[in-house]
C-alpha cells in the first residue's frame, strides 16, 4: 500500500515537474516575441527617425546653398584650426 502511494505521489510529482515546464517555456516564450516586437518597432521609428532628418537636411541644402557652403567652409576651418594647434603643441 505504501509502494502505491509512493508511485503516485512521485507520478504526481512528475507531472507537476512536466507542466512547470512547459508553463515556464511558454512565459519565456512570450516574453521573447514581446521583446522582438519591442526591438522592430525601434529600428522601424528609428529608420523613419534617419530618413526625415536626410530629407530636411536635403531639403534646407537646397534652399539655402549659400549658407551651406559657408557653414561646411568655417567648420572645416575650424577643424584644421584645432587640429594644427594641437600638432603644433606637441
């Protein structure tokens, strides 16, 4: 009687185990998917983020050229201004 007993609260025991899991593979499994979701959804804004910057920044290029140009011009100045300064310290 005592052997019966033991079967069954060791199958009991097993299947417990069996069902713990497959619940817990099930929650990870979810999480992982809400995680890839989480992560498209980023590099989908992202992307749409990258491209209105390119196509006002194309947009402001074209409207103002001279300024452009002038902007690109002091700041490539100023970039070998500091750069032969700190050349030059050495």
């Amino acid at each position: 009687m005592s052997q019966t007993v033991l079967d069954r609260t060791a199958e009991r025991i097993a299947e417990s185990a069996r069902q713990a899991s497959r619940t817990t593979s099930a929650v990870a499994d979810a999480i992982i998917e809400d995680g890839v979701r989480v992560v498209k959804r980023a590099a989908k804004q992202g992307g749409d983020a990258a491209e209105e910057f390119l196509n006002d920044t194309t947009q402001r290029i074209q409207r103002h050229p001279v300024l452009t140009v002038a902007a690109t011009f002091a700041v490539a100045f100023t970039a070998g201004a500091l750069i032969g300064w700190m050349i030059k310290r050495r």
